[in-house]
C-alpha cells in the first residue's frame, strides 16, 4: 500500500511539474537546431520563422547549425536534449528517410521525438551548372549513358532528400552519376556547382530560384508532380523524360520525447501564427513554398506514412544500407 502511495505521489508530482512546465511557456530563450549549414534551405527558413515567432512569444528563437551525417547529428542532439521545448528540431523529410539507410542510428526517429508540425511543402529542382554542357534533362541522360561514372553530382549526404531524389532519378532513367558529399548542405552544393565543381545536383527550389534568375545556375526539372508556378517554364522530370517520376519534399519541426503536450501545442500554434502572418506569407510565397502549419497529430501521421514509403523506395533503388 505504501509503495502505491508512493507511486501515485510521483505521477501527481510529475504531472504538476508538467503542468507549471506548460503554464510558464517559454520564459527562456528556444533553440532551433538545424542540422544543415548556414545560408541553406533549412537554415533560411529557420531564421525567418524563428525571427517572427520570437515577436509573439516575447522571447528569442537562436538558430543553432549543427552539420554531419544527412543531419543526423543535429536530430541526435535534440533526441537526447531536455523534454521541455526549449530545444527544436527543425529538419526536412530525411527524418523519415534516415531509417531505411543506416543500420544504427544513434536515435529511434519515433519513439525519440514528437512530431510538432510540418511547417511547409516543397519543390526540388534538378539544375546543372552553367559550365556544364548539360542544357536539359534529356541531354544529361544521354551524356551519363555515352560516359557511365563519368559524371558527378553535389550530395549534401547520404539520406538527405536531395541524395535520395538523384538516386531515384539514376535508378529510374538507367543512368550512373556518381555523388560528391557536401558536408554544409545545399548552400555549399550550389557553390560548388556555380563553380564549376561539380556538373548538376538536386537542390531546394527556394534557395536554386533566385540563382536561376541570375543566371548562376541552369534549370533542367523540377522533381514534383506538376510544374512550379515560380518557374512555369521549367518541365517536371516526367514531362522530360523519365516517365511518373514525382518526388518532394517537407520541413518540420520535432522536439524529444516526454515533452508536455501542452508545451507542444503552444509551439505549433505559435509557429502556425508566425507561417500565416502576412509578411511570411509574401516570403514563403517568394521562396516557392506551400504553407501547412499541421498540428502534432497531422504531422505524427504523415511522418509514419513517410518512414514506410521511404523505405519501399529506398529498397526499389537498391540503395546499401550503412554502418
């Protein structure tokens, strides 16, 4: 009877520290982790939203880079951080991609972590660097075909979207470009392409757009199901030749596991606030991205469903799993 007594006294004393938890949210500066390097599509989007939301709440929003291993590093950091939200995860769908690659990962991608929202949809584009010879999406095949391996690609690593997207993209049209690794993510990648290292590459069309526009980068197809209405011009990969090619992707934000769920409901609709402001609006609008602002049990689905096609998809390409 005592040791029930006692029982039921931690639960009541956890449940009130919880609930004076979830009362005073946030009373401290909030920590996005961004598993990619400064100047990214992940890190853009961070620093935009985290600015605004920090109007709201009273508070500051600190983007904090922390690069390495497809932005496992950076997720690995938040598993193991303090369930009280103060430190988010903001990542794209590699989340979801990461447990079909790697044989052990140092986190369980769900049981380690709870699905916040999914603060926006996106475009990939496929682009090659203008000191290239590659003008479209049919010309690349036919080069990579005349000269297998011959050809390279910027990774920003293995179980990214933008690794897995090309990969699909070699395993569908029969090609083989091989992968050169960036460390800091889409940035470097188009640094390395506007230089000329490196002939054409998967990236995010928010951070590819303006890059485009100027000239620095070469537009071939965009990976989703339909053409993007900030570049029209520019064909998806079906329509220039690799036939019910579609892949996309998404940014959420995750924090650990045991996190009160009233906290969690105050970041999403906090965050949902600062997406839908008019100002970010015209920005996300810019930057070619679809606005969601899902709540936790939304996005908890769709991040399950994502983890099962990913790992079909993963398989189908015949990808080697890693160490």
């Amino acid at each position: 009877m005592k040791r029930l007594c006692f029982a039921l006294t931690m639960v009541l004393a956890a449940l009130s520290a919880n609930s004076v938890l979830a009362q005073n949210y946030p009373n401290r500066p909030i920590r996005i982790i961004a598993p990619f390097a400064a100047g990214g599509a992940v890190d853009q989007l961070a620093r935009l939203v985290g600015n605004k939301m920090s109007e709201s709440i009273g508070q500051p929003v600190l983007i904090e880079n922390r690069t390495g291993v497809g932005g496992n590093l950076g997720a690995d950091l938040v598993a193991k951080s303090p369930p009280d939200g103060y430190t988010i995860l903001q990542t794209p769908n590699g989340q979801a991609i990461s447990p079909a690659l790697y044989r052990n990962l140092p986190f369980d991608p769900v049981k380690d972590f709870i699905p916040v929202t999914q603060l926006v949809a996106s475009t990939l584009i496929l682009v090659a660097s203008p000191k290239s010879q590659i003008t479209s999406l049919p010309e690349l095949i036919a080069l990579a075909k005349s000269k297998p391996g011959g050809l390279n690609y910027g990774s920003s690593g293995v179980g990214n979207p933008l690794h897995l997207t090309m990969e699909m993209l070699k395993h569908a049209a029969g090609i083989d470009i091989l992968a050169v690794p960036y460390r800091g993510g889409d940035g470097h990648i188009n640094a390395a392409l506007i230089a000329g290292d490196v002939q054409v590459a998967v990236v995010p069309l928010a951070t590819a757009r303006p890059l485009i526009e100027e000239g620095q980068l070469r537009a071939l197809a965009v990976t989703g199901a339909r053409r993007s209405p900030a570049l029209p011009n520019v064909p998806t990969v079906a329509e220039a030749g690799v036939p019910n090619f579609e892949s996309s992707s998404w940014q959420g934000w995750f924090v650990a596991a045991n996190t009160p769920r009233d906290v969690v409901g105050t970041i999403q609709r906090e965050v949902r606030k600062a997406l839908y402001s008019p100002d970010i609006q015209d920005r996300l609008k810019a930057m070619a991205y679809e606005t969601v602002g899902s709540t936790p049990e939304e996005f908890d689905a769709k991040f399950k469903a994502d983890l099962a096609k990913f790992a079909k998809v993963v398989k189908d390409a015949r990808i080697p799993a890693l160490d």
